[in-house]
C-alpha cells in the first residue's frame, strides 16, 4: 500500500516536471519566433513541437492519474 502511494506520487511530480519542460520550450520557441531577425533555420521546428506537445501530454495525463 506504501509503495503504491509513493509510487502515485512520483509519477504526479514527473508529470508536473514534463508539463514544466514542455511550457517552457513552448515560451521558447514563441520568443524565438517573434524575435527571429531572419536568421534562424526553422527546417527542424517540427520535430521540436512534436516532441514539446508530447511532453505536456504525457505530464498531463500522469497528473491526472491517481
């Protein structure tokens, strides 16, 4: 019974620590956007919004598991 509880409560913090790190990139790559001069190469931003929305999926989703 202990471990299921400290188990549960492991994976509500990573959840929280992902949706962290997936927000956080969004913000990025928002910024990164807006303050682009015309120098930035933006052939990969697919592969990074793949991989952010993953991240504040799958933290979502062990958030809202008890």
């Amino acid at each position: 019974m202990k471990d299921k509880n400290r188990k549960g409560k492991f994976l509500h913090i990573l959840g929280i620590v992902m949706q962290t790190i997936g927000y956080l990139l969004l913000i990025g790559v928002v910024s990164a956007f807006f303050g682009d001069g015309g120098s930035t190469d933006w052939s990969g931003i697919g592969f990074g919004l793949v991989g952010l929305t993953a991240l504040i999926v799958v933290g979502t989703i062990l958030t809202k598991k008890n």
